[in-house]
C-alpha cells in the first residue's frame, strides 16, 4: 500500500495516464508547430508568387460570367444580385479544387498532412483574392492590400487590432497578420483533423474538412468584402450626386 492508503498498482496506473498525457500533449505541440508553419508557408507563397492575376481574372468575368465590365470599377453600376451570384461560384469553384486535393493527399494520412494544408493555405488565399476583385477591390495600393488580408484574418476568425496600427507599413503589417492567421488555423487543424491520422478513412475525411474549410472562410470573407462594397457604392452614389449638374441631368425632362 503507498503512503496514502492506495493500492501500489493504483500509483503505476496514474504514472502511465500521466505520462501518456504529456507524450500526446508533446505531440499535439510538435503537430501544431508544424502545421502552423504550413499554413504560415502556403499564405507567404500566395502573397509573394501565386497570387491572381487582375488582368486574367477581369477576362473571366466576362467571358465565363457575362460582366459587362471594362474594369473593376464597373462592378459599382451592376446588380448585388449579380455580384452575389459570382461570388457563390468562386467560393463553390475553391471547395471544388480544395476537396479534389484533401482527397489526393488524404491518401497518405499523417505524413501527408503538412503539404496539404501548405496547397489548402494557397487555394484558401486565392479564393479570398477573387472575392476582393468581385466586389471591386483591385489590390493596387497598400490600402487595398491591407483590407484582403484584413478580410482574411477575419474569414480566420483572428482579432488584429494591435496589427491595424502597423497597416501603413504594408511590409510589417502583412507578415504579422499571416503569423497570427497561422496560430488560429493551426489550433484548428489539430483539434479537429484527427481523422487524418488513419490513411485508409483519411482520404475522405481530407476531402469533406478541406471542402468545408474553403466553403466556411470563403463565406466569411464574401461578407467581409460586401459590405465594405456597399459602403463604396454608397460613397460612390454621393460623389456623382455632388457633380455639377449631376442633379439636373437626374430630373425627369
């Protein structure tokens, strides 16, 4: 008996469960590091050397989706409605490619999981990027810059307030605010992608989690992004109101 009154076996049985919690707590942590370092790498690439392309984007709207657009500012005279609709397909378009790629690496189970969410960290980003375009903003100016990855940190679920005061500073501002979306997602990933661990089921698990990840922080940042559109457009109404002569040519003849 120990000095407690407890059965020795009693002991050896609370040692065990204790070690095994601090070796799956080791582990949790190691997983952790890395998958925020995927992510962390995914959004750096995207925003370094994959982003989309305006001029190519701009092409598609027309052809693909029928905008009667010359430029981005044209969004600001077409239909919400409209705009909606686009908006749907895109983020429908990166749940499709992103559940195509969770199922292909899915195969591979734990091994395969960091370079899948560097590519899901990609598709992810580059969603967001056609959203911004959509609602007509154009990533030109270091404003615009900061408002994607504002919407992006909020599509994370991230509050970057302290960050904001940096946002002039484009350069400081942007690799802080990929660090604080990469420690959120990669808490995240961890609780709830455990499923991956099994190679036989993870494919389909990798397929469905990577599917609802675009789809959860596509709609998040399609909200992002409309209202910060109508504010513009409301903005944009205000302006031609105040033209000279804006409000002769809008009375009836």
């Amino acid at each position: 008996m120990g000095a407690a009154g407890k059965p020795r076996l009693y002991w050896k049985l609370e040692w065990l469960i204790d070690s095994y919690s601090e070796m799956a707590d080791e582990k949790k942590s190691w997983m952790r590091r890395r998958v925020e370092g995927a992510i962390r790498g995914g959004l750096t690439r995207t925003y370094d050397t994959i982003k989309v392309d305006p001029g190519r984007f701009l092409m598609q709207l027309r052809v693909a989706h029928g905008l009667p657009l010359a430029t981005f500012q044209g969004v600001y005279t077409l239909p919400m409605e409209r705009l909606d609709d686009v908006a749907e397909s895109v983020i429908r378009g990166g749940m499709k490619l992103a559940a195509a790629e969770g199922a292909g690496f899915g195969l591979g189970g734990i091994l395969t999981i960091v370079p899948d969410l560097g590519i899901l960290s990609a598709i992810t980003m580059r969603t967001i990027q056609k959203l911004s375009l959509v609602y007509g903003f154009e990533l030109n100016t270091d404003d615009e810059i900061a408002e994607l990855w504002i919407a992006a940190a909020s599509a994370a679920g991230v509050d970057i307030s302290r960050e904001l005061l940096e946002k002039e500073v484009i350069n400081r501002f942007v690799p802080r605010v990929i660090q604080r979306i990469a420690v959120q997602a990669g808490a995240e990933v961890v609780e709830k992608w455990t499923g991956r661990l099994i190679p036989i089921a993870s494919s389909a698990i990798g397929c469905a989690l990577n599917y609802y990840f675009v789809r959860a922080w596509g709609e998040r940042a399609r909200a992002h992004f409309r209202a910060k559109h109508v504010e513009a457009r409301l903005r944009f109404a205000q302006e031609q109101g105040q033209l000279p002569g804006a409000a002769s040519a809008m009375l009836p003849s």
